[in-house]
C-alpha cells in the first residue's frame, strides 16, 4: 500500500532527472510513497501562471497525506498553489527557497524572476496550509542570500530550519546528487 504521494517540483532550468531528483525519486519510490515529479512548463523561462496552474491540474485535490518538496523557484510555485487551496498539505519541504535573490548572471534573468520576486505572497492564507513548514538552506548560496531569506521564512512561515554547510544552492553542479536529509524529513 501507497503511503502518500509526494510532489518533487524542481527549479528554474530544472528538470525531473537533474539534480538530486532522480536519487529523491528512487529512494522515495522504494519507500512506497506515490512520487509525482513533473517537468514544468517553459523551465527556463518560468511564469507563474504556468507553473502554479500545471501544479493544480496535477495535484487537483489536496490529501491530507500529501508531501510537497520544492526546489528553489519550484517553492515559490509550491507556496503561491497553497494559497489557493482550500485543504490542508502533511508537510512542505522547501529546498533553497527564497524571497530574495542576488548575482542574477542578466538583466534577462533579472526580467524572468522579477514578477516571482514583485508578486506578493499572503501568508495568512498559506501558513495554515499545510501541517508542518521545512526549509533546507545552504549557508553560502550563491543566489539566495541565506541569512535573509531564513529571517523572512521565520518572519512569515515559522518553519523547522536546516542549514547545510557550503552546498551553493544544492544542485548537481556543487555536488548535491543526493540529499539525504529529505529521508528523515518525509
């Protein structure tokens, strides 16, 4: 028997077998939950519309059992779906997630994660979405500014925080093929 299903949705340029994904799904799949790892729409040029809206066509329904994990932009997509929602989530594992972003390589970039960045966020509608808030920070993210972003999550969600020590944003490309945190966490 299924135990729950468990939503992977990966990052901006992010695809399902990128990243510590396909570890996740392996491992989850053995574990016996139901592990739904879409590719999203437009991946390098992520709208929200997009994303929030084939994450509700997938999901349709939230269950109680259910186990959202996001990965950097693909929180924010997680967070923007709950608002939306009327039921409530076990648990949502949020994997360098931000509000904030630096070192943006364009002004392109820049212009894609602008509306993400501008479009506000009603916590009050989120923060009793789900069961239990977790959020997995690297301590020297290139991109999200840690100490920030982990004073606006606490500010806003009130989340069981984890810090990992020098994994940049926690991709393949600085070494996080596995991330074995996610096990106890699920």
């Amino acid at each position: 028997m299924l135990k729950s299903r468990i939503y992977l949705i990966h990052g901006w340029s992010g695809s399902p077998e990128g990243d510590w994904f396909p570890w996740a799904i392996n491992v989850l799949t053995s574990l016996n939950y139901e592990v739904i790892a879409p590719l999203m729409p437009d991946t390098d040029t992520p709208i929200i519309d997009a994303w929030v809206g084939h994450l509700s066509t997938l999901v349709g329904d939230i269950r109680e059992s259910d186990i959202f994990i996001g990965h950097s932009i693909g929180c924010q997509t997680i967070l923007r779906f709950l608002e939306n929602s009327s039921r409530v989530a076990a648990k949502i594992i949020l994997v360098a997630p931000w509000f904030t972003l630096t070192n943006l390589g364009s002004d392109e970039m820049w212009d894609i994660a602008d509306p993400w960045l501008k479009t506000p966020l009603d916590f009050s509608k989120i923060i009793n979405k789900a069961k239990k808030f977790i959020t997995i920070f690297s301590d020297n993210d290139a991109w999200v500014p840690y100490k920030e972003n982990e004073s606006l999550f606490r500010q806003k969600l009130n989340p069981e925080i984890i810090v990992l020590h020098n994994k940049g944003h926690i991709t393949a490309e600085e070494g996080s093929v596995e991330l074995k945190e996610l096990i106890d966490l699920v």
